[in-house]
C-alpha cells in the first residue's frame, strides 16, 4: 500500500471513530438520562473530547489526523498538501464519518440510517459555527507553527469538549460530521435541510482563519506539513521521535 492510501485509510478511520464516538455516545447519553438534556450533552461532550485525542494520537502519525475538510483545506491553502492529496483526504473523511454514523446506530439496535429531524437553523447557531470553525484552526495551526505540535491532540480535544458548551450550535466545526450526523435521528443529529447554513458557516470561519493564521505565524508554510501532528508523506522524511510505519 502506497504512502498516500495509508494515510486515506487513517483519515477514513479516524473520522469513522470519530463519529462513532460522538453518534453513539449521544445515543447512550439519551437513553442514561432521558430528560436532562444538560447531563446529556455532558456525556456526549466528554466522550467526544477523550476519543478525538485517543484517535489523533494513534492515527496522527500517519496521516496527521485531519479528520475534517476544514482542516484538511487550510493545511492545502497553507501548502501542507498537493490538490489531490487533499481532495482524496476529504473523500475519505466524508464517507469515514457516513460509516462510523452507520456503526453507531447499529451498536443500539436503531435503523443504519434514519435521517434527522432535528432542526438547527438560525443565525445564532451560524455564528456558533463560525466561531468554533475559526478557534479550532487556529488552536490546530498555532501549535504546529510554535513548535508544539505534541500538545495537539490534548489541545484539539479540549478545545472541542470545551466549545460543545460555549458555542450555541454545540460546536460541529466540521463538514464531514455535519453531514454525517444526518444520518442519524438522535441526540447528535441535524436534519437534512439545517446542513447549508452550517456548512456555509464553517467554511467562512475557515475563510476568516486562514488570514488570521497567516497574519499571526507569517511562516506556518514551513511547518504545513505537520498538521494535525507530524506524519510521513510521500514526498518528505517523517518528523523524527515516531515509529517508522511505512
């Protein structure tokens, strides 16, 4: 297997844990505290925020654990990968999170697909959007550019554990899951129709992080390459202090 399907097969997987993790931790939180939705949304939190930093740090290696297109394009703009390189890597992240949304319904015996009614559609909830798509690149870029790439997974869990309350959309911040958690008429869910605004959302937080980036670590280009955390490439030695995995 080439370098680059490696590292396609690590995108898909993390982002399939990834929304296991946050589908059926929801599904859980439902069914553990029926009526408390605030308990409930700190069980979902809470899982999601340890499993984002298991899965980056044992697929971080090898891809660089993105596992979100809004990641995956900065680090593009910022040069960290080629057209193609990027394009497979989102590809993988959407259908990664289709399937793990799939795994997570059936773990609790719910139909693989049902999509959601759950409306989440105002201009509050966009701005939600916004904000957390603009802290977590800059949480994500700031630290490859500092030189602490290390502290990544920890930081990126936090953050997202931490924006799931301090945003009014509870922090999706990811295309990949936003269409994934349609498939699914849970806790975690977003209906079909609710997709566009938070979609939109996301990108113009991408939009207005990028430059904000490029402003604030005038030389992220040179350190691109090690989003979310060093990982070998086809084109590169990888960083030393990691197992050799090709």
């Amino acid at each position: 297997m080439t370098g680059l399907a490696r590292r396609v097969l690590a995108e898909f997987l993390g982002t399939a844990l990834l929304l296991i993790a946050v589908v059926g931790s929801g599904i859980a939180a439902q069914r553990l505290s029926p009526g408390d939705v605030g308990l409930q949304l700190l069980e979902n939190s809470t899982a999601t925020a340890a499993a984002l930093v298991a899965i980056i740090l044992a697929l971080g290696p090898v891809s660089g654990a993105h596992l979100n297109p809004v990641v995956t394009l900065a680090d593009r703009v910022f040069g960290g990968l080629r057209s193609g390189e990027a394009a497979a890597y989102i590809a993988a992240q959407v259908l990664g999170g289709a399937a793990g949304t799939i795994v997570a319904n059936a773990m609790f015996s719910l139909p693989a697909v049902t999509f959601s009614a759950t409306e989440r559609s105002s201009p509050g909830l966009w701005l939600g959007e916004v904000v957390a798509t603009f802290g977590l690149l800059l949480v994500v870029f700031g630290l490859v550019r500092s030189g602490r790439a290390a502290a990544a997974p920890f930081a990126v869990g936090a953050y997202i554990g931490a924006a799931y309350w301090f945003t009014s959309s509870t922090s999706f911040a990811n295309p990949a899951a936003t269409l994934a958690r349609t498939l699914t008429d849970s806790f975690a869910g977003i209906a079909p129709a609710s997709t566009g605004g938070f979609l939109t959302a996301q990108l113009i937080g991408a939009a207005l992080a990028v430059p904000a980036i490029a402003v604030l670590y005038p030389r992220i280009s040179e350190r691109a390459a090690d989003v979310v955390l060093p990982h070998g490439t086809d084109s590169r030695p990888k960083e030393p202090g990691y197992a050799d995995l090709t």
